[in-house]
C-alpha cells in the first residue's frame, strides 16, 4: 500500500484488478520496487476482507548519509490500529454480502493487537509503551481498521505530525490525529511528562452518519523509565483517562480541521512537483446507491433493497476469469470496457439534504479510464448526500498525488479552483478523506505505466462496487513502458 511500483503493476496485488487471487495453498513471489519513497507506509491483503487479519507496517529509513528533515528521534515505533470482530472475518463477509445490508459493526479497534483495559479480554495484556524522559521517539501510526475514520490522543502530550503516506511533511503540533483507513502518518513524541505517572493512549471511531458504530474507545499505556527501569507499575489506575483530548464521535470539524493542515516540505531537498495546470480533468462523484432486491430474496437494505456504492454512478463489478492488467497486457477483449465516465452522467445538487430516490439506483460494469502517458492530471472528488452521505477515504494505486484544494458543498471551479488552491506546498499523499458532502481536489502526472486500482479504503464501500481502475499507456522510450510480467502469476 502505497509502494509506486514503477513499471511494474503485476505485485500491486489488487484481486482481478492486477492479478487473481493467491489460491489455497499456492504461492506468488512479490517484487516490490522502492524509488522516493520515505517514511511509514504498509502492506495488507487485497482480497475480499482478508485485510481484517492480513497487515504490517514497511518503514522506509533515510538513505546512507542522509538524515532525516527533523531532529534524529531516540527510537521509532510502529502504532497500528486494527479492527477485531467476535465473528469469524470470513462468516461476516458472506453474510453481509448476502444479506445486502450493512456488516456487523466491529467489537473493538485494536492498538498494536490489543483492544485495551475496556475490554476485560485485554485488560491484563494492552499494549504499553515504554519510554525515558527527556528523550523523542517517532511513532508510525498506520491505520488498518476495516470501517472508519479514526481520532487518537495521548494523554498530556501534544503530538508532532511530521510525515504522511511515505513524504516528509512541514512539522506541526496537535492534541490529536485523525487518520483514515489506509493512512499512515509520523508523529514525534517528546516524553516531556513527570516519571511518576502513566499516561493513556486511546483511539475511537469517527462517523460523520453511520447509524451503527462502535462508541468503545479503545487505550493502551505510555509510561516513564529511567535507566531502563520502570519507575511506576504500568497500570491504568495510575493513568489519568479524563486527560485524553479525543474529538466527539462525529465531529467533522475536527477531522477536516486536522487534516487540512499538512503541507509539503517544499524545499531544496524535498521538491514538490505539482502540475500547475492539468490536461485531463475528471470529476469523479462518490455515492452510496440503492439496488433492487432479486426476485425472491429478503434484502437488509434501506425500503427492502441492496446497498450499492458508486463512482460517476458505476458500481464496479470485478471480473472472475481474467484480471484487467492480464486482458491489458496480452490484448484480450470483453474483461474490461475503456469508457469510464470523465464526469457525473447525471448532474443535480449532489449535497442537497433530499435527492430524488430515481437518483439512486447506479450502473453495473468494469469500465476503465485510460490515460496517457505524462499527461498532467486534476481529479475531483465529489461526496454525494445520496441515502445520507459519509466521508470517503480515497486511495489511488501506482502514483501519489498532490492534495490542492477542498471544501464543503458542491465543488464550483470557477470559485474553488481560482481562490483556494494550493499549487505551492500541497501536501502528497497516496489517501485523502473527501469530507461528507464535501469535495477534495488532486493532481498528479500520469508518468507510471500500467493498470492501477483506485477505490474507498472504507472497505464496506470497496465491496460494494467503489472503485474504478486507471490504465496508464505506455510511453515512447525504452523506460517509459510497462515492465513484462513474472513467470510465477497466480492463475483464475
């Protein structure tokens, strides 16, 4: 997640999209390609929700003889937040898909593996976090929950973003994160705070209107040591829970607040390239649908149908006998069409608190949307309040891009283009937050070719259709084309 892999799409490891499934039992030796790449990112699954279960972090270290853009921390960490279900992953996948509803909503987020002293399964055995007073340490905070959008704090401290997705970024302090699934973000924690106490560490959901979501916060502990030596008992009766600053549950103010405030470093070591004018302009809404339930079935979906979701009203539907980067690359028609819409079929107020129920109901099909090679592109993302609206977390394999503009609404070019750009140090990132009926502006050049997933990291929305893929043509010199494929690819 969030490797570029240059020229080489055929480890990017999305299900029918650049390859099929690893089977049972089989093997795939993966080639991952490093290039610019620097600081936290990971790796998960792409099949189904094997996600839930399947993850780790991948910390990308300064090169020899470089350093890194902020004092050396004295150790680094990897924070991972995950999400845990009573009910077998696999069980609760079946169900929801074929109940058409939405899935169980999870019994608890995971700090590092563990739910936290909330929990009595946990509470001898939550994550604690040693460290020694007067000393840095970079945490590497990676969200790999299935569902929502996360808020997390230490108690007493204040937090210094300083990376995100892989790139440096101009340094802030916060009393809180919000961090998307799929986001990684760095963090320096100075431990500044008296060695005769523990401190709470704790995370919980944000859900701008999800009916059901867990309201459990989950903790862990950061406590003192002096000379490698625990000076307090690390227990949660000698923290202090009333000191965690956490966001209400649904408070989008704060979660677009936070997020608003990364900027690229910009400097002479870290350049930013962004394109200052874009030659293909997409215009991509993001929609929760409604389908009708099949003759016969009971549906768990709003007035009795299925849920959906949509990009431009297409709601994906993946191929089961040939993945779109094999049919691309050997020329084999009917796996994919290549008349993915550049815009919205239908445009009407897509933020407005009412929308006609004829709206909601999207195409089907696997259409892609070819770029050309070195083409300077501007994608915007468009929320929808069709049945309610969320927030969407939007991923783009194969290429970051440069976060330039956002705001809440229906997007207006000629106001927001003009007046709230930001084509100077925008932040680049490999996943954004579009706001609940809001709007996020990207651009990017289309320099990596090859066949490339871009989809909802909110993996319910994944599943229900979500995404779209991106195919990049090849270039015209020798490094500028799609690398062949290995001789070890899983067959359907």
């Amino acid at each position: 997640h969030g490797v570029n892999q240059p020229r080489y799409p055929w480890a990017d490891g999305p299900e029918y999209i650049t390859q099929c499934p690893i089977q049972p039992g089989g093997k795939f030796s993966q080639k991952v390609i490093f290039t610019t790449e620097e600081g936290t990112l990971w790796w998960h699954a792409h099949s189904e929700w094997t996600r839930a279960t399947v993850y780790g972090a991948i910390v990308v270290y300064p090169k020899k003889g470089h350093a890194y853009p902020f004092p050396k921390p004295h150790a680094d960490l990897p924070i991972i937040f995950g999400e845990w279900w009573k009910q077998d992953i696999f069980e609760l996948f079946d169900d929801f898909r074929r109940s058409g509803g939405d899935p169980l909503v999870s019994h608890a987020i995971t700090i590092n593996g563990q739910p936290g002293d909330r929990y009595n399964c946990s509470r001898q055995d939550m994550f604690k976090l040693a460290v020694d007073q007067g000393k840095t340490y970079l945490l590497r905070l990676i969200n790999a929950a299935m569902q929502d959008i996360l808020f997390f704090s230490i108690a007493g401290h204040q937090l210094t973003v300083v990376g995100t997705d892989g790139t440096y970024t101009k340094p802030f302090k916060s009393d809180y994160i919000t961090i998307s699934p799929g986001q990684t973000i760095d963090v320096l924690l100075r431990a500044d705070h008296p060695i005769a106490a523990s401190y709470y560490m704790a995370a919980k959901f944000y859900s701008s209107a999800r009916a059901a979501v867990n309201l459990n916060t989950t903790t862990a502990l950061l406590h003192y040591t002096t000379n490698n030596t625990t000076t307090t008992t690390p227990t949660a009766a000698a923290a202090n829970f009333s000191a965690v600053s956490l966001p209400a549950t649904a408070d989008t103010n704060a979660s677009v607040a936070f997020t608003a405030r990364f900027r690229s470093l910009a400097d002479k070591k870290h350049p930013v390239d962004v394109p200052q004018k874009a030659d293909t302009n997409l215009y991509f809404t993001l929609s929760m649908n409604a389908v009708p339930c099949p003759a016969g079935a009971t549906c768990a979906g709003p007035n009795g149908a299925r849920l959906a979701a949509s990009v431009n009203n297409v709601s994906l539907v993946l191929p089961t006998s040939m993945d779109v980067l094999g049919a691309y690359y050997r020329g084999i028609g009917g796996v994919y069409g290549d008349d993915f819409p550049s815009n919205p079929p239908v445009s009407f107020d897509f933020t407005n608190l009412t929308i006609p129920a004829v709206d909601r109901t999207p195409a089907t099909g696997n259409q892609v949307r070819v770029l050309e090679y070195n083409s300077s592109v501007e994608l915007v993302f468009q929320g929808t309040n069709l049945l309610g609206g969320v927030d969407h977390p939007m991923h783009l394999h194969g290429t970051n891009f440069y976060v330039v503009g956002w705001g809440f609404g229906n997007f207006d070019r000629a106001k927001d283009a003009n007046k709230t750009y930001n084509l100077v140090d925008p932040p680049f990132q490999n996943t954004i937050a579009v706001p609940r009926n809001g709007w996020v502006a990207v651009r990017f050049k289309a320099t990596n070719p090859g066949v490339w997933f871009m989809h909802c990291h909110l993996e319910r929305h994944a599943s229900w259709g979500m995404g779209m893929t991106f195919i990049v043509k090849n270039g015209k010199g020798p490094n500028d084309k799609m690398l062949p494929p290995p001789s070890d690819m899983p067959p359907c």
